[in-house]
C-alpha cells in the first residue's frame, strides 16, 4: 500500500495532518505550551520515517544514503512549506498574537532595567513590526534542520535494518 504514494505525497498527508492538528489545538482553546502540541512532531517524523521506508522497499531503491536522504527531503521540504505558509498566513490573520507577546517582551526588557523607556518603546515597536517575519524564519530553520536530522537517522536506522 505504501508504494503507492510518493514522497511528495507523503509530505502533502503530513503537512496537512499537522496544520489540521494545530487548528485542532487553536480553535479548542488549548494553551499554546500545551504538550499535545507535540503530537505534531510525531507526525512530522512519521511522514519522513514512512517516505523513507516506502523508497527503501521499493525496486528503484539504490541502497545509497544520498538516494534514500533525497527521498526524506523530499517529504520534509514539502512539510515545511505548508506548515511555514499556513504560520505566515495565520499569524498574518491574527495581530493579537504580535500584541500578547510584545507585553511579555515589554516586561522582559523592563526587568532588565538596562534601557530607557523610549528604547524600550522603539525596541517593542520594531518586536510588533517583524513579529510575523521573525515566526516565519525561525520556522523555515526549525523545520529543515529537524527534518534534515530525522531524514538522517531514519536513512541509518533502515538501511542498518535492511
């Protein structure tokens, strides 16, 4: 049955498993620490874990790293662009979330007590301004160096296996 999909679809049922996961957790009013956020991962794991594994038990598979690697990417690249997109585009779509977390940030500068308040006020000014820009890039790297890592491990461990 796995042979059936390909990478990229792989990664299109992940990406969507993930984004429909994080409405989930949205719209049930779930704190945004919450530990079921994690539930997300694991599906990102599972995808590339099983576009891995479809490559690997497939007649075209090579045996070498750099073929079976690709095939992960392939999977994981495609996770992070819904998964980055749908970040960019709901944030975008909700200000309040740039408002919230600039009171914190407000309170952290001013705990510090080693800037005055109107380099306060222009530090916040610009955390509001490139809030969503700043939530995109730590996303786009924290998706390709989790799914390089996993892609790498899986690529080991099945091939060990095999």
């Amino acid at each position: 049955m796995l042979r059936k999909f390909t990478s990229t679809h792989i990664g299109l049922i992940t990406g969507t498993l993930m984004l429909l996961h994080a409405l989930f957790l949205y719209y049930n009013d779930f704190p945004m620490d919450t530990p079921l956020q994690y539930i997300a991962y694991f599906f990102y794991a599972t995808g590339i874990f099983l576009a891995v594994l479809r490559y690997r038990q497939s007649p075209e598979c090579s045996g070498k790293f750099a073929d079976m690697f690709g095939q992960g990417f392939r999977a994981f690249i495609v996770v992070t662009l819904i998964m980055v997109s749908f970040i960019g585009i709901f944030s975008s779509m909700h200000p309040e979330f740039a408002q919230e977390t600039s009171v914190e940030y407000r309170k952290d500068l001013e705990a510090k007590k080693d800037k005055t308040p109107a380099e306060i006020d222009t530090e916040v000014a610009t955390f509001k301004k490139q809030y969503t820009i700043r939530l995109v890039s730590s996303s786009i790297f924290g998706y390709l160096f989790l799914g390089s890592v996993a892609t790498a491990l899986f690529t080991v461990i099945i091939n060990k296996r095999n």
